[in-house]
C-alpha cells in the first residue's frame, strides 16, 4: 500500500512510520506539496541497488560524542567569527 505523507508529518511520527515501512508499507513523502522522496521496505528495493548492510561504513561506524566543554568551545569560537564580521553557516 502507498501512502503519502508531508515532510512535517515524517518528522513528527519517524518511529512510527519506520515500524510501518518495516511491516511492508511505502511511503511517498511530500516536501513544499511535491513529491520529493520515497520510502520503501529494504526488500523492494531494486536487485544490487543497495549494497549489504555489513558493507555500509555507517553501520559500524564508532560513535562520537562531544563532550559540554568541547561544544561550548566551538560555539565560542563561532561567536568570535560573528563578532569579525564573518558569517558562518549552520
């Protein structure tokens, strides 16, 4: 079955749309009304366009974690650039 879902109502309910595409639903997602995207179960997804999970670089990638100092250190720097005149971008 396919449904069709705004970018807003993908954000708010993720996990719930997630346990659905994972039961055999696909999902057609709208962005600014127009579709921008599909999601669909792993297992339709056509032969050889994804490769095996194991081989995915982000599946076992160790996970970083900024410690409050670091972060309130970057943020500090990016305020010297603002104070500069630079403009930084998100």
């Amino acid at each position: 079955m396919d449904r069709t879902i705004n970018a807003k109502q993908l954000r708010a309910s993720l996990p719930e749309t997630v346990r659905r595409v994972r039961r055999g639903e696909r999902f057609t997602v709208l962005y600014r009304s127009r579709p921008a995207f599909r999601i669909v179960p792993v297992d339709e997804a056509p032969d050889g366009s994804l490769p095996p999970l194991a081989e995915d670089p982000q599946v076992n990638a160790p996970v970083v974690v900024m410690k409050e100092r670091r972060i309130r250190a970057a943020l500090t720097s990016d305020r010297h650039f603002v104070q500069a005149g630079v403009q930084t971008f998100p």
